[in-house]
C-alpha cells in the first residue's frame, strides 16, 4: 500500500514539473463602458434616461499558468463605475445626474486556450465610495450627496478573451476585452436620487422595481512578467 501511495506521489509530482509553466504578476488597466440597469428607471419614459457612462479599473493581477493553455488569474483592482441619467420633467425641469461608484474588486477567473485565451469566473465589489450628483435647470434642485449605504457588495460573472504579447523570455503585454454582467441586485437610487425606502414612503407603486444591477464592458492592457 506504501509502495502504490509512493508511486503516485512520484506521478504527481513529475506531472506537475511537466505542466506546471510559471506563476506571473503585473500591472493592469482597464478602460470600461459601465451601466446600472433598473426596472423602476427604464419605465419612467422622459423623466428619467439613461446616457453614455465610463469607468476604469487599475490595479495588480496575478496567477498561475498550469499549462501552455490553460491557468487561474487573481486580480486586485481600484475600480470607479459610473452611471449618467438625464431627464425631462412634465413641469419643464430638465437634470443631468449621476452616480459614482467606487468599489475594491477581486476578480478570479480560470483562462483556456493559447495564444489566445478565453477567460470566464466572478467578481466580488465591495464599496468604498458612492456620490450622487444632480445639475438640474433650477439651480436649487442641485445636489450632492453621499449615497455609499443605498448599495450592497456587488457579485458578477467574467467572460472574456484575450491574449500575450512576448516581449522577452519572461515579460509579455496582456491585452483583452471582458463582459462583466452583475448577477446580484445592489439596490441604490433612481436617476433622481431616491432610494426604495424613500419611494415606498411617497406611495408609489413600483418603488419595488428598483432593483438595480451592473453590467460592464471593457478592454484591458497589462504587463505580465513570469516567475520563472
């Protein structure tokens, strides 16, 4: 039995000398187009809208290619996720608003393929900052306020693909694109800066369609050194 345990120990182990590439860290960017979808938002026509929103991320990853195609990844990133609103009220009230999101985010993900890979896991966001800010056509409708206990820890899926660049024998440019759907509602405000509580106090009947969740795509850029 100690024979047949020590034999299998030896397979692991040479297994693992014959796969195993390399673990790796680096910088890496990334560039992203970033929503918060809500029902409660889309269904209010004119008065609310969603617009064209940015974000970026930053930060270090880090991983271990088992094989020539396939390895795991963590990164630890500094992340901003914006959603922009306007609206146009019957009382002829037009606003711009917006909220900004900052979170610390861990994604992990698996990667198959080469040189080429496709990338798939999720992503935890835990806040650290959220402002709402609203510029409307009278200026004391303006405002600004912190709204960071509206939002919950945000959970979503990664898929992707990407790909290497070698630069040297251990130094490659990572570069990629990444849809990140969120999967969890995060609750938060409408366009106009109400939270569910404060819609179900004013006795409106969809408060309970403020339901709120992300989406994000983007295109990522890195620098990938190998631990040899």
């Amino acid at each position: 039995m100690k024979s047949l345990l020590s034999i299998f120990g030896i397979c692991i182990l040479l297994s693992s000398q014959l796969f195993a590439q390399a673990p790796f860290v680096g910088p890496v960017f990334y560039k992203s187009n970033t929503w918060m979808f809500s029902k409660y938002v889309s269904k209010q026509g004119k008065d609310m809208n969603y617009a064209l929103s940015g974000g970026r991320s930053f930060g270090i990853m880090g991983g271990y290619d088992v094989t020539e195609s396939f390895g795991v990844q963590i990164e630890m990133l500094i992340n901003k996720h914006v959603q922009n609103y306007k609206g146009a009220l019957d009382s002829g009230i037009t606003y711009n608003s917006q909220v900004d999101l900052r979170t610390f985010d861990l994604p992990i993900f698996l990667k198959l393929g080469n040189p080429v890979y496709f990338e798939m896991g999720g992503v935890f966001s835990f806040k650290t900052k959220t402002t709402y800010t609203r510029d409307a056509s009278i200026n004391y409708l303006d405002t600004t306020s912190n709204v960071i206990s509206d939002y919950k820890t945000n959970i979503g899926v990664i898929i992707g693909f990407g790909g290497d660049i070698k630069l040297a024998d251990n130094l490659f440019i990572n570069m990629g694109l990444r849809v990140t759907p969120g999967v969890v509602d995060i609750h938060g405000v409408d366009a106009w800066g109400r939270n569910r509580d404060e819609l179900e106090d004013a006795n409106d009947e969809n408060a309970g369609k403020l339901r709120t969740f992300s989406m994000v795509g983007s295109v990522h850029i890195g620098v990938k050194y190998k631990i040899m």
